[in-house]
C-alpha cells in the first residue's frame, strides 16, 4: 500500500520523522508550521526549525460528532478523536492524540508518531502526525 | 478619540440610543434574514418614532444573509449612505462604531445599525484557505471551533481551579432568563444535572454548555444628543465603545500552534479600552452582556473583561450573583445560549437588551433598582473582541 503525507512541509526526515516549524532569528519566536515572517517582531529572518518529538499535553479534548467536510474521516469511518496542545517547551502544537481517555489528562507525557488520517480515492493512505504516550518521558529529552 | 484617557464631550457631541428593535431568535423557515432585518429597523423606527426617511447613515452586518445595503428597496430608495460591514462576532459592534464615528463626524444627527443572520443547522464550516491555514488542518480534524472552546476551557478550569459544575450554572442560567424573554429560542429552564447529562460534544462541554448557529435580527437608532432627549423620554448615552484584534500570544481559534505563555486575550484589551475611556470601572456595571457561545466562554469572559477575579466564577455563580436580582446580572436575555449565535444579529442584540434594560422595560427578566451602567462584549475568530459601555 502506499502512503503520503497530509502535508509534506510539515515534515522532516523520514525515520525518525519529525515536525519541522520556524525559528525567528530576532526573537526566538517558534511558530509552526513555518512562515516567512515573523507573527512578534519585524527584526528577524525565519527559518526552518526542527521541533522537540516529546512534550506534555496543555490540554485536551474529545471530537465526539463527525465533523463536516473538508474533514476527511478514515476508511473505516468517523470514530470519535482526542485533539489537543503539546508543549514542546519553545512552542505548543495542537495535534491529535492518540492516548486512551483513562489516561488523558493535562500534563502527561506524549512523544510524535504519525497516524493514517483518511485515504486517497486511488487507496493512498495519507498520514498525519500525532502524539502518543511517552512510555521513557525522561530519555533524550 | 484619545488612547489611555477618558472621553469628555459636550453632549451635542455624545451619541444615545433612542430606539431599539428585534427579530424573535430562533428558527421559522418561512422568514428569510433580509425579511427579519426589515422587521427589526421598521421595530427601532417605530420604538424612536422616527421614518427610514429621517436615517441620515446606516450600517448593516451579516455573515452570510446577504448585502445589508440591499434593505434600502425594502426599506425605501432616500439615497441614504450605507456601510455594510462584515467582521464576525464583533459585526454587530462594528456597526454601531460606524454610525457614532459618522454621527460625531457631522455626516448625519441620526443613524441606523442593523444585523441579521440566518445560518444553516449544526456546527459551522469554515475553509481553512479563508483564515490563511493549509487544507491538511481542516482534513484531519482540528478545525473546529468547538474543539477551540473546549481546548480553552479545559486548560482554564485546570489553571483556576474551577469544577466543571461551573460550567452547569451557567448554562442553567442562561436557559432560566430564556425561559423568560419572549425573544429567545431556547426557553425550557434545565437542571444543572440535565446539562452534566447531556450529551458530550467536546469534553469538558456537553450539548447544552454550547449554543448553535441560529437566525435573528436587531436594530438600534443612534442620534446625537441635540436630538436625543427630543427624541427619546430615556435615551441611553453609548459612554464608549472599542473594537480590538488579538496581539502577539493570545489564544486563538485556529491556532496549529500556540507562544508557551502567558495567554492575553483581545478581551482584556477591550474591555480595558471602554473602562478607561468612560471613566468607569467594571464594578459600577449593573447589567452585563458577555459572549457565551459556550459556557466555558461566558465563565472565561467574566474575569477577562474584569468583572470578577480568574478564579471566582464558580463562588459568584453559586451565590447568585449572575442571575437578574443578583450583584452582576449577567445575560439577563439568555445569551447565545438561549438565543442562539446568528453571527451578524448577536452583538446587537446584546445592545438591545442592555439598553431595554437600562430604560427599566426589558422583555424578560428586568434588573431591578434601575440599573444606571450597563456593559456589552463580544468575541470570535480569529481573535477580536468589542466592548462597549451604556449609561442612563
């Protein structure tokens, strides 16, 4: 099967993958994902940064009704889905989550993977990304 | 107007409302937004005693019912200047700021501000390209502004230490003043366990915490004070009124990311804005319209515009405080709660409400002991907020 993903300039590497945003060389800014200017100050030049994989969840909720297109639910069908911020320290990144309610909660510890969002009408697989629970939060952090 | 310092005008430079007008909220298929607009401004017309003819300057808002301007073949062909103005949740506002800003320019001594909307059933839809965001954001399920509101909530009730009961007394609130104005939607009072109870949409919210998209309309008559009290027995002095967009971290609808902290939102900006320049402060306001898409925003509302401290909703709300006979009525109509959210209609219904109810003739429940300030606020995507300050 093949896959893609959602969005290619989300992305850096392939394995380990990893979400890539900006960095503002005048104020340290952190955006994601990237964009040429800078949201704080009119001083810096942006350029590609390449994000923390582990962070702890900021906050969380459910998807409960299947939302309206141009949502695109899986090929099973829409099941109900966490969404929730990461921060990753120099920035918070809303993603979904793939963490079971009984242990969702604000401050647990969540790393990057990537999950299948929807597939293509040739049968893609198109992949975004996600964070999971971090079974070893305090290696390579 | 002046930043940072309080606003004195001569009273021929001060604008009053002096007539206000409303479509019933809800949901008639048979009525179409232009033919509930029409209803309002021939209602504020009538309630100012005054002819569309006599409308020197007009502003229109609606999302997506239509060109306002287009009214004047309903309304009558006088050639009469008409700003339509589209800006979300703060549509409303915005044309009231465009009328007083003409008014106190000398275009015109009276104007009109008109809003309507009629939206389709369930949550809204929005493009991704509309707000400057790639289409794999909305593809993959995170564009919605309901997630945004629970997201906020549950990060808010976690910082502050406020129960999820909380967000149940609000929503019991709006639905009790609903019950009573014969222009909300929603008027079956519920029980702060039915609300618990109900189904969850996006956790900590359930069903009843949030409002839904609906239709509507409400018109005001603005006139300067030369005309106004010639006009109007009690015409109701718009002390103030101030439009923000959001600055560098606030929390956002639509926000792939978000600054670590701490989180300003343009609320606080605005609320700040009026306080300052009618020479107020929230504890002098007696009647309180805040935006409550959800109750989780009403809750967050109360202290960004500061008429609590973060933290004490939940105290205020058990004791109270936020019903029509308490110390800070708060949606004393029902809210978008209980009225629902037509986008271009609710930010002049707040002002209808506030206004009835500083004339001592509110359709539902009336504050008593003639409440002498009242306050509006509005906020929405992507990031602004306005706030206005009313007195008698």
């Amino acid at each position: 099967m093949t896959t893609r993903l959602v969005a290619e300039d989300l992305f850096e590497g392939v394995d380990p993958m990893r979400l890539v945003g900006a960095r503002c060389s005048g104020c340290h800014t952190v955006v994601f994902p990237r964009q040429d200017s800078c949201p704080r100050c009119a001083d810096g030049a942006m350029s590609a940064h390449v994000l923390p994989v582990r962070g702890l969840v900021w906050s969380w909720t459910l998807q409960a009704f299947p939302p309206k297109p141009p949502y695109r639910p899986p090929a099973g069908g829409f099941q109900p889905y966490h969404v929730g911020y990461v921060d990753l320290g120099e920035v918070l990144v809303e993603a979904r989550l793939e963490v079971p309610r009984r242990e969702m909660r604000i401050g647990l510890p969540v790393r990057l993977t990537t999950m299948p969002a929807y597939h293509d009408e040739d049968g893609t697989e198109v992949l975004t990304f996600a964070f999971r629970p971090d079974p070893s939060p305090e290696e390579d952090r | 107007m002046t930043e940072g310092r309080p606003t004195t005008r001569a009273r021929s430079d001060e604008v009053y409302v002096v007539g206000c007008g409303m479509h019933p909220f809800g949901r008639d298929d048979t009525v179409t937004g232009m033919a509930m607009a029409e209803r309002a401004v021939r209602e504020a017309l009538a309630d100012a005693g005054v002819g569309w003819e006599d409308i020197g300057y007009a502003a229109g808002g609606s999302d997506v019912s239509g060109k306002p301007d287009t009214l004047v073949g309903r309304l009558g062909l006088t050639g009469v200047p008409f700003v339509n103005v589209q800006n979300g949740c703060a549509t409303g506002a915005s044309t009231v700021l465009a009328v007083a800003n003409a008014l106190r320019a000398g275009e015109a001594s009276l104007g009109l501000a008109v809003g309507f909307d009629k939206h389709e059933r369930g949550a809204f839809n929005v493009s991704a390209a509309r707000y400057g965001l790639g289409d794999w954001y909305a593809e993959s399920g995170m564009m919605l502004t309901t997630q945004f509101f629970a997201l906020k909530t549950q990060r808010y009730l976690h910082e502050h230490g406020v129960s999820e009961r909380a967000l149940a007394m609000v929503a019991a609130r709006a639905f009790r003043n609903g019950a009573q104005h014969p222009m909300a939607w929603r008027r079956k009072p519920l029980t702060e366990q039915e609300i618990l109870d109900s189904p969850e949409v996006s956790p900590p919210l359930t069903q009843y915490m949030f409002c839904s998209p609906g239709q509507g309309a409400a018109a005001l008559v603005l006139a300067l004070g030369n005309r106004a009290f010639d006009l109007c027995e009690r015409p109701v002095r718009l002390a103030s009124l101030a439009l923000r967009t959001r600055r560098f971290g606030s929390f956002e609808v639509f926000s792939p990311w978000l600054p670590p902290g701490p989180h300003r939102s343009p609320s606080v900006d605005a609320a700040e804005a009026v306080f300052r320049r009618a020479d107020l402060r929230p504890a002098d306001v007696r009647v309180a319209q805040l935006q409550d898409t959800d109750s989780g925003s009403e809750l967050i509302h109360l202290a960004e515009t500061g008429l609590c401290d973060h933290g004490e909703q939940e105290e205020l709300l058990a004791a109270g405080d936020t019903d029509a006979t308490g110390r800070i009525p708060v949606n004393t109509d029902g809210g978008c709660l209980a009225g629902g959210e037509p986008v271009g209609a609710s930010g002049l219904r707040q002002f209808h409400e506030v206004v009835r109810q500083l004339q001592g003739r509110a359709p539902g429940a009336q504050v008593p002991g003639a409440p002498r300030v009242g306050f509006t606020h509005v906020y929405g995507a992507p990031g602004i907020s306005a706030c206005a300050v009313l007195t008698v």
